[in-house]
C-alpha cells in the first residue's frame, strides 16, 4: 500500500519512511505536530493501522468503578478529587463494592478501577475490594489502579513496589489500566500533578508490573500546558520501556477537559484536529504498540468513530456511569450498548470485534 503524496514536501520523507516501515525519531515526531496537513498525517497512520489490523476494530464490555474520590494530591487539571473534610467526599464499602459485583451482567468481562489518594484507608481496604469482586463477580477481568496509586500505596503503606503489586495480584489484581502519566516532562508536571510521582516512578511500575507478568496501558494527558516537545518525549519515553518489557497492549490519549478545575481557568477544549493528530502521531511513533485506543467518554463518539481512519483500532467499550471526565466537562453519554459500538465501528467501515482486557477475541458482529 502507497500513501497519497502529501500536499506539501515537507512531510515526504517522512511518509517514505513509514511506507518502508522504519522507525520515526523525535524530530519527525515534532514536525508531525507542527505539521497542519492533517490528512496526510491521518493516512500514514491509517497504513500502519491496516498492516496491523486490517479493517477490524475493537471493543469491549465493560464497568467503571471508582471506590473513593478523597484524595491528598489536588493536582490543579483533576475535577473528580475531593479534600478529605469536604461534604462531597465518598469511599464505597465493601458491601456497596459487592453490590456493584453483583450489578454487572454476564456478558461484561472487565471493570476498571481507579481513584483517589485516601490516608484514612487501610491497604487491606485494596486488597478486601479485589477479593469482593473475585468473589462476588469471577467472571470480571479485574483492572485496577494507576501507578501513581501504586507508589502511593508503597510510600504511604512501607511497602516496596514490587510488594505492593504482588500482594494486590494475589488478592486478584489482573492488569493495569495507564493512567496517571499525564505528561513525563518534569517542568509540566511540578504545574500540574506536582503531589504525584514523577515519570521515572509511573514508568519503574509498569516496568516492575511487566516483570511480573502484568499487562498495562499507557496514557497520555495533553491540550493543557505542554510543547509539542513533551509530547513527542513522552511517547517516546514510552516506546523504549516497550522495547524492553513488551508489557503494554494499548495506547490511549487523554484530552485534557478545563472545566471545574484549577488548570482549566480560561483554557478552552481541544479542537478534534489536535485530538486526531495526537493518535494518529501516537499509531506512527508507537510502533511497537499493537493498540491505539480512542476513548470516546473524553473525545467524543462520533469523533472516536472519525479516529478509526487515523490509526485507531480500538473504541474502548460500553462503560458505565464513569465521573472523573464527566467532572471536568466531557458531555458524553454515561454508557453505551454493545450493538451501538458495533454499529459505529462498522459505519466507519471497519468490522467490529468484541475482545477480553488481553485482546481475546470473545465474537464478532
């Protein structure tokens, strides 16, 4: 497959490259996103996405649980955190978590967790909750915690990270969701996370979980604060950890969304070019990730089905009653069906897949 020229020279030698399957550098990562030929952008990633997939695109049925939203961090882009005394502040007991266990419908094969930074909960409270559900839901594929919530644990609980992670894995922990990445440049992150773990702390989780036999995702939070330099940095950053544990299965872009937060003061939300662009640069510098995920709660559905022709194979899944992007602005639904995911994928015309957490195939439609 050849690619259409783009309109102007300054990306050829850039799309030779990718046609020839060769690995991109910083500086073509940068010149893509200064870059505005936007469709050229999108059919390189596209080429990368059909030899790797061909015209299936994926999705899954899934939950959202997110057990507290007390949180000591207060990082100024998050709208979903609490402060520990504020009236709004939750924490689920372990019988409303066995509630929701037994809430969730055969069909639904994984329920992602995450949530804030609590001191006033003990570390058995994690391990209580995984056990809840393994037990009131075995059918669900238990994908839990961000590695920010993983060196907390650590450094709140005196535990290394590695105990930390195998602990929770004995309690049923199966995978890693990705978030908590943000940006890696350590001038964005003292503005906007400075409370959390730095970028060597996210990536030495993932690298340990990878060791362990855990698989996880990679995020990344942009349209804030950023240059186009961090970005590319940041995948970059993670394109090498992938070159060494292989652990990672997808890829997925966070837009950053200004409302009800202290980053979002006077900053607007980002233009679905920007959003195309960075998965579509994502798919072309990642090219070591099997998967790029559009995330429709952030980006939007009908901007998630458009992104399936800019390197994306995958829309996430069904997802229900999600709060943390709903927070800051996102004006999604709360959830979808099944068959709604199927017919959007296959509009776009690609043929839709129904996978596991680990890309098994459960059916087509």
């Amino acid at each position: 497959m050849v690619i259409t020229p783009p309109r102007s020279g300054s990306l050829q030698d850039i799309a030779h490259r990718v046609e020839a399957g060769e690995r991109l550098s910083f500086e073509d990562g940068v010149r893509l996103f200064e870059s505005d030929d936007l469709l050229a952008i999108g059919r390189m990633a596209d080429l990368v996405r059909r030899r790797k997939h061909g015209d299936v695109a994926y999705f899954n049925i899934n939950r959202r649980l997110e057990p507290t939203n007390a949180c000591v961090a207060r990082c100024s882009f998050c709208s979903f955190y609490r402060p520990l005394s504020h009236p709004e502040a939750y924490t689920l007991s372990l019988e409303e978590i066995a509630a929701f266990a037994r809430s969730t419908s055969p069909e639904t094969t994984e329920v992602h967790i995450v949530g804030g930074l609590n001191p006033k909960l003990p570390f058995s409270y994690f391990t209580d909750l995984l056990r809840t559900l393994r037990r009131e839901a075995p059918h669900l594929h238990l994908k839990a915690f961000t590695a920010v919530e993983i060196v907390w644990f650590a450094e709140h609980y005196g535990m290394t990270i590695e105990q930390v992670l195998r602990e929770l894995r004995e309690a049923g922990l199966q995978s890693l969701p990705g978030g908590g990445a943000e940006i890696f440049a350590p001038r964005v992150r003292r503005l906007i996370c400075d409370h959390k773990t730095d970028a060597e702390g996210w990536l030495e989780v993932h690298r340990t979980a990878h060791r362990l036999g855990l698989r996880s995702n990679a995020t990344m939070l942009y349209g804030h604060i950023e240059s186009y330099e961090d970005r590319v940095d940041h995948l970059l950053r993670l394109r090498e950890l992938q070159d060494e544990t292989g652990g990672f299965q997808a890829f997925i872009g966070l837009p950053f969304l200004p409302q009800h937060n202290l980053l979002g003061r006077g900053r607007e939300f980002t233009g679905g070019a920007d959003d195309l662009k960075v998965l579509a640069v994502a798919r072309l510098l990642l090219d070591n990730f099997d998967h790029i995920k559009a995330y429709w709660v952030m980006v939007g559905l009908k901007l998630a089905q458009v992104a399936l022709s800019f390197g994306v194979d995958d829309l996430d899944g069904t997802i229900v009653k999600e709060t943390i992007a709903h927070n800051a602005g996102a004006d999604s639904p709360d959830e979808v069906s099944a068959q709604y995911l199927a017919d959007v994928i296959r509009e776009a015309g690609r043929r839709p897949v129904e996978r596991d957490t680990l890309y098994n195939v459960v059916r087509e439609w």
